[in-house]
C-alpha cells in the first residue's frame, strides 16, 4: 500500500484495528496514546535502557505524520508527553478511571501493561488478527500466569528484559522468577527472606544483582502519576464518519472502505424517533398479555453478544405484530464473570437464559407460526 509513493502498511494495520475494536468495544470515550522520541526518565536511572535498540526503519517513521493526520481528520484525540512513554500515559488513564470506578480499555500489543489490569482496567491484545481481541483481566492472569498484576512488575525485576535492556537479575528467567514471586509474593519479599531461597545457585545470583534487581524494578513500574492534565469531556468518543470515509477513500483504503460504508451510521435519520407505538416488557404478565397477537406471525430482531454464532448470546428479543407497534423484551441477567473475549461488551459476562425467554420460547420453536426477520439465518 502506498500514498503520494510512501508506503502506508502500518497506518492500515493501526487504523484497521482501531476501526475494529470501536465497533466491538462501543466505547463512551477514546484516545490514543503515542511515544516521544527523545529519552524518559528512565534513561536517568539507567542510561543504557532501550540503548541497544535499533532506530525504527524510515520506512516506518515515514508514516507517523499521515497516521496523526488521519486521526486528527477522524477527531481520535491523541496524547503524547516529553520524557514518558506511552504506557505511561496509559497508567495515569487507568488509574483515574479506577480512582472514578470508569471502566477502560488499553488496546496494546505490550505485555508490560499487565502491571495496570484491575478489576476495572482491562487490557485488549490483537492475537489472531485484527477482529480477534483477547481480554486480560486480573482472573485470566492468575489463571495463566499465578500471579496477580501488580506482581508483573516484581516478575520483571527479576527476569529483567531483553528487549528494553533491563538487566534484572542474570539467569533467572520466567520459570524461576514466577516460582519466586508465589513464594515471596514481591521482590522485596525475596530479599527480606533470601536465606531461605532453596537453591544455591539462585540465591547466589540474587545476592549478586541485588542492586540491578531494584533497580530494574524501577524502570520497569509503569507510572501512573505523569503530569499530564485529563480533561474526560475532550476524549468523548465522537468519530467523524463522514470524514472516515473520507480518509479510507484517499488512502485507497478500500476494505475499510467497504465495512465502513457497511456499518456508518444514518446521519439522516439516527435522531429521528420513529412513528408508532414501542415499549418494553420487562414482566411475564406483560409478556404472556400478547402472546395471542404473536400466534397471528410477527418479526422478529435478536440483540446478541457477538456476530460470531458459536459465541453469540441472547441480550435482548424486539418483536413487532402490528404496523409500526412494537415490543422489547431485556434479556441480559448476568451470572458470572469469565476470562475470555467478549466482542461487543466492555466486560467479560456471561448472561443466563432469561425468565422471558424461557416464555417465548414455545412461540419461537411453533413451525406453523410465521416468523419475519432480517439475517435470518444468523437470528
């Protein structure tokens, strides 16, 4: 892919999996956080951190401006500090939306971010391709790995990491700093206690990089206090979609292009209330007073989880019987929490199959009524 004859595959592939996970997430507010070039403050405390890093390709770096472009047209706010990273950014995001119990979303390939997931804060990792989102939530990550986020950066202390230059404490890897963590539950607790590591070898290496230890530690916290002021109202989601098309149309991005023009909202009609009669029904008296109004046949709209059938559950059943009337019946009882992807919702729930359903159901499954929808199949 290329524009005005620069290559542009990376601006597809961010604005790709932006574009999806918005219409998975549905998200009351969005921002996007970048990194600086010049060094952050932990180029203070261990100078050679990330030093043994190749520049990024120019081809790459090329494409930063047509990508802040895009989103500056698109209206994705878009936030940046001199001496901090990006995760940073994110840290001090997460942190004031749990200090105001906000639920939020950090869309990062990093696995350092871990360190930040709560019971609020969950991270989303593009694993399978830029539809398939895995949701790390604190369970996932006691399921996965033992231990419980904070941990992560008391693991990376210890480990250290290659790919930004953190020492660590050499020779002690994942194994061995997972096995450590579960027994002492922090770097500090190792330390406090590091007569009683079992084996020699390990504790030798210990006692030998205690310093590195700390100090990795240090660049590996994310920090969640950076001086950047977060004014909510400016990250409101608001997409200028006539703007995406816009965008996708002159990068040539014609796949976009296509599931834009495929989901964009009527600008024309989306703040008009239709005519009719709608209401809910949210009682089994309610329900069961037109049953009889359905036997003559009606339409029928399934609110699902997914788009997905194997993962697809039942929220919401709208019916109508009638010339512009209509009726909702909410079906969306939660049970119990999993760790897994949920693709249209925030949070991972499961929803149990609901009183009105049970209800409904003969109605449904009665072949001599006539049933009218739109994706029938799917429905």
């Amino acid at each position: 892919l290329t524009y005005n004859e620069k290559p542009i595959n990376a601006v597809f592939g961010f604005l790709s999996l932006l574009y999806s996970a918005v219409q998975s997430i549905r998200p009351e507010y969005l921002v996007v956080a970048f990194d600086r070039r010049e060094k952050t403050f932990r180029s203070e405390i261990f100078p050679e951190y990330k030093a043994h890093r190749d520049p990024p390709p120019q081809i790459f770096i090329d494409q930063f401006p047509i990508l802040k472009e895009s989103l500056k047209e698109l209206g994705v706010p878009m936030l940046e500090l001199a001496g901090y990273e990006a995760d940073d950014i994110m840290g001090t995001i997460a942190k004031y939306c749990d200090e105001l119990g906000q639920q939020c979303r950090l869309l990062t390939a990093d696995r350092d971010t871990y360190q930040l997931v709560s019971e609020t804060t969950h991270i989303l990792i593009n694993k399978k391709g830029v539809s398939d989102l895995l949701e790390i939530t604190p369970e996932y990550l006691m399921e996965t790995f033992g231990i419980e986020p904070h941990q992560f950066i008391d693991l990376k202390a210890l480990q250290g990491d290659v790919s930004d230059n953190i020492p660590g404490v050499k020779g002690v890897g994942e194994k061995t700093g997972l096995k450590l963590i579960k027994e002492y539950a922090s770097l500090e607790g190792v330390y406090d206690q590091i007569d009683t590591v079992k084996s020699a070898s390990v504790q030798s290496k210990l006692v030998q990089d205690k310093q590195s230890a700390f100090m990795s530690y240090d660049l590996a916290r994310i920090c969640c206090e950076t001086p950047i002021e977060l004014d909510m109202d400016q990250f409101q989601f608001a997409i200028n979609w006539d703007a995406s098309a816009e965008v996708f149309d002159r990068l040539g991005f014609k796949s976009l292009l296509n599931r834009y023009q495929q989901t964009k909202p009527d600008s024309e009609t989306s703040d008009q209330r239709p005519d009719g009669t709608y209401r809910l029904i949210s009682s089994i008296q309610e329900l069961e007073a037109i049953l009889p109004d359905l036997k003559a046949g009606f339409a029928i709209d399934l609110e699902t989880t997914s788009l997905s059938i194997p993962e697809a559950q039942i929220i919401g059943v709208a019916l109508s019987f009638r010339d512009r009337e209509g009726v909702y019946l909410p079906c969306n009882e939660t049970v119990q929490s999993q760790a897994s992807q949920t693709p249209l919702f925030p949070e991972p729930i499961v929803f149990k199959r609901h009183d009105l359903l049970e209800k409904l159901a003969p109605i449904l499954q009665d072949e001599r009524i006539a049933k009218y929808t739109h994706n029938g199949k799917y429905e």
